[in-house]
C-alpha cells in the first residue's frame, strides 16, 4: 500500500517534493526512499541489482576503493542498505579489509600528552578503534558522506572510526574482541559527554552516539538513551543544533529512535521544511544522501504529529 498523504496531513508538501526528487532516479538513496514510502518503481527489483552490480564492480581484489578508507567503508555500508549478505564476495572483501585497519597505527587516541591521560582519551584508554590512515598522514578534513565536514585531525579519525565500527557491527562482527574494545571504549567516553560545548565537540558525541546504537547490550542501550536526552535538550528553538550538522545530527537520532530521537526530530521538521529546495532537495552537499535523511526526518514527524 502506497504512502500517500493529503494536504492537510503534517509535512504533506515537503515529503511531497521528496517523492517526487526520488520518483525516477536508480540511486541507491531513490530505491531506499522509494521502499521507505511504498512507492516502488515497477521495475525496482531489476534496477537494485543493477545498482549492486554496479557498486560492487568497483571493490578491488585487496577490498578496497579508489579514494581510500572512507568510500571503501562507505560502500559496505552502501551494499548491507540494498541487501547484499556479508557473505557475498565483494562486501565480505571489504569488509576484510575494514577488519585490517583495526589496531594498527594511526586510529583515534594514539599518543599521550598534555591533558589527554586525565580525560581518558590517549593510548592507555582508547582501545580496538580502526586506523584510516597512518599517523604522518593527514585525512582532515573529510567530509562524511551526510555532508558533515570534521576539520580537526582527531575528530575525523574518531568519527571515521565510528562508522567502521557500524559497518562491521551490521555485518554482524561485534562479538570479535577488537570490536568488544572498540564498543568498551565508547560506553566509558559516553560517560563524559555531559556538555555541548565541554571538551568534546557536538559533532563528535554525535558521531559517538549513532556508534553506540549499534551495541547490543543493555549498557548501550541505557548510553543511547542518555546521550539522545543530551542531544534533544541542546535543540534551539528553530529545530536545529547550535555547533552541529542537522543531518548529522538527525541521522543519529534516527538510529536512536529513543522518544527523546523521536520527539527531537519532530522539532527539526520545520528547519528541514525551511531548507527545502523547490526540487525537494537541500543543497548541493551531500545531494540525495541528506535528502534521504531529510525524507526519514520529515516521515518520522509526520508519524509522531499523528500520533505514531
């Protein structure tokens, strides 16, 4: 059954101009939304695998990409959202090549020195976090493939080793004992996310907490909720977050799907509203990424306005 909405219902218009953005592409973000809408394309199954065929045609025999770590773990994740298996040849290549990068030179929380031994975020803390470069060389600033640009050096490793970790975690690899570390470390730094504007950067406890959905354990179950709290009660007035990404922001928040996640996004539906372009789109950043995460906002407040 089709998601079909009238005028007067919630953020009819903007999830409007979406379906339409999304109507005819063979993206992989086109296929999720139509999927998210029921909308499908007659000939979506066919178009799917052309799109995996595609995408998986670009994974080198070391399972890697050109470009470096961030579009190879990209495209893991890009795979696991049209429905390839871990088990396939190519994902199971790249993520081969992801479990490498962990615990060799160059991840988040190498070294110590000034401050960072009393805060807990040099070496004799910061365990089983993936390396996506070797330490001489610069990765900053990265832009996320949600548009979020990190400009520190240590912020775009650490959230670059987040999104490793989901990929590996959704593969279904948490229970390996590097991602055990890497799951231990999060829930003890989550514990010193209590300010917005304290030691760790927005962007970063968001880049944090959108790692600890992917944690199956009541402790991280527990840290989500505390941490989507934190996030939903720094919201300004006008939906958005001061010092943070909207889209990075609501792409956590999604993940979370805690009340507070849900109850933030409905607040953000008019900043997205605002943003909107008269094609559907957000801007040029990140183009059809944000619109899909732009699309999932604006559908989760339109279901908690009705009432869920």
């Amino acid at each position: 059954m089709s998601f079909h909405i009238g005028p007067q219902v919630a953020y009819a218009e903007p999830i409007e101009r979406l379906a339409r953005y999304f109507a005819v592409p063979d993206s992989r973000q086109a296929s999720l939304a139509r999927t998210e809408l029921a909308r499908p394309a007659s000939d979506d199954a066919e178009r799917r695998s052309a799109l995996v065929e595609a995408l998986a045609g670009e994974v080198r025999a070391d399972g890697s990409l050109a470009g470096g770590a961030l579009p190879t773990i990209w495209r893991a994740h890009e795979l696991m959202d049209l429905g390839v298996r871990p088990a396939a040849p190519s994902l199971g290549r790249l993520l081969i090549w992801i479990t490498r990068r962990h615990a060799i030179a160059g991840a988040y929380g190498e070294g110590c020195g000034g401050d960072r031994h009393q805060r807990r975020v040099c070496e004799h803390f910061i365990h089983g976090f993936f390396s996506p470069a070797p330490p001489e060389q610069r990765i900053a600033p990265i832009t996320m493939p949600n548009g979020k640009v990190f400009r520190q050096e240590p912020a775009a490793r650490f959230a670059m080793s987040c999104l490793a970790f989901r990929a590996l975690a959704r593969a279904g690899e948490g229970a390996r004992p590097l991602m055990r570390k890497h799951a231990d470390t999060l829930l003890e730094l989550q514990g010193q996310w209590t300010e917005w504007d304290g030691y760790f950067a927005p962007d970063l406890i968001v880049a944090g907490l959108h790692a600890l959905t992917m944690i199956d354990s009541p402790a991280a179950r527990s840290a989500t909720a505390r941490v989507a709290e934190l996030v939903a009660a720094r919201q300004g007035i006008d939906g958005e977050w001061p010092r943070a990404d909207l889209f990075h922001v609501a792409e956590a928040l999604l993940a979370a799907g805690t009340s507070d996640a849900r109850a933030a996004l409905r607040r953000a539906a008019p900043a997205f509203e605002a943003r909107q372009r008269i094609d559907g789109s957000f801007g040029s950043t990140a183009r059809d990424e944000r619109a899909l995460i732009g699309l999932r906002a604006l559908l989760v407040a339109h279901r908690e306005l009705l009432g869920g």
